[in-house]
C-alpha cells in the first residue's frame, strides 16, 4: 500500500509539472500600459502617429512582449524593453533602427532591397530583405554569411 501511494504521488507530482510547463508556453494578451516603459517609448519615438493595436507576454520565464501596430508592423522587446526583432512587412525597417555598418553593406552590395526584418541574435544581427534574402552580420555589423 505504501508503496501505491508513493507512486501515485510521483505520478500526481509528475502530471502537475507538465501542466506547469504546458501553461508557460502561452502568451498572454496584456494591455498596452502594461508593456515596458522603454518599449511605449521607443514605439512613439521610432514610428509617430502609429498604435500598437495589441500587446502580449510570453507565457514563458523569460518574460518577453510582442507588440502589433497599426500598419502591421510587429515589434519584440525583451523584458526591459530593448527591442529585439522589427518586422516592417510589407514596408521597409526605417533605416535608423538599423545600424550604420550593415544599411551600407546591404545599399552597396543589394541595391534597391528594402530590409523588412532584423533580428538581434546571440552573434549579432539577422536581416531580411525585400528579394528574400536572409544576411547574418556579426556584433560589429561585419557579413558573416546567408542564412537559409
């Protein structure tokens, strides 16, 4: 008998954590005003006159927030509110978001091709532009390669 209820309580314990786990993975709709103070700000700042239609939280521990604008445009920030990915579909990322080493790489070498998304990664930064090309750059803005 002791040894049933020692398993059943293993089981119960066990049943209980995947659902912990299976609700962390949720985002959850937040109101506006619950977003980072940083990532209200830079939304005012880096596109004037737009609004953010919805916010949400990832359900996950690490507590990032993804946003939508009226225009479509979709904006993740971290848990401060630094940006982390700009999608300006089917508009180009206005070119100040970008930074100065990869904007002239991509206007020397894809002439013409908007960057409509940029990513900050572990290594750097990923962009895509407008001919689908998907450009890698490093911390300091330097070509690393093509992703695929």
């Amino acid at each position: 008998m002791m040894k049933q209820m020692k398993l059943f309580t293993v089981a119960l314990m066990c049943m209980m954590m995947q659902t912990m786990v299976c609700n962390a993975n949720h985002d959850v709709m937040i109101s506006v005003s619950q977003l980072p103070s940083a990532a209200k700000t830079f939304v005012q700042k880096q596109f004037p006159g737009k609004k953010i239609l919805y916010a949400q939280q990832d359900g996950n521990f690490k507590a990032k927030f993804e946003t939508r604008l009226d225009d479509g445009t979709e904006i993740g920030f971290d848990r401060i509110g630094n940006w982390e990915k700009i999608e300006c579909k089917p508009s180009a990322v206005p070119a100040a978001l970008v930074p100065a080493p990869i904007l002239n790489q991509v206007n020397a070498n894809f002439p013409g091709a908007a960057i409509l998304k940029i990513d900050k990664e572990s290594y750097g930064f990923k962009v895509e532009l407008a001919n689908d090309i998907e450009l890698k750059f490093s911390k300091n803005g330097l070509l690393m390669g093509f992703d695929d």
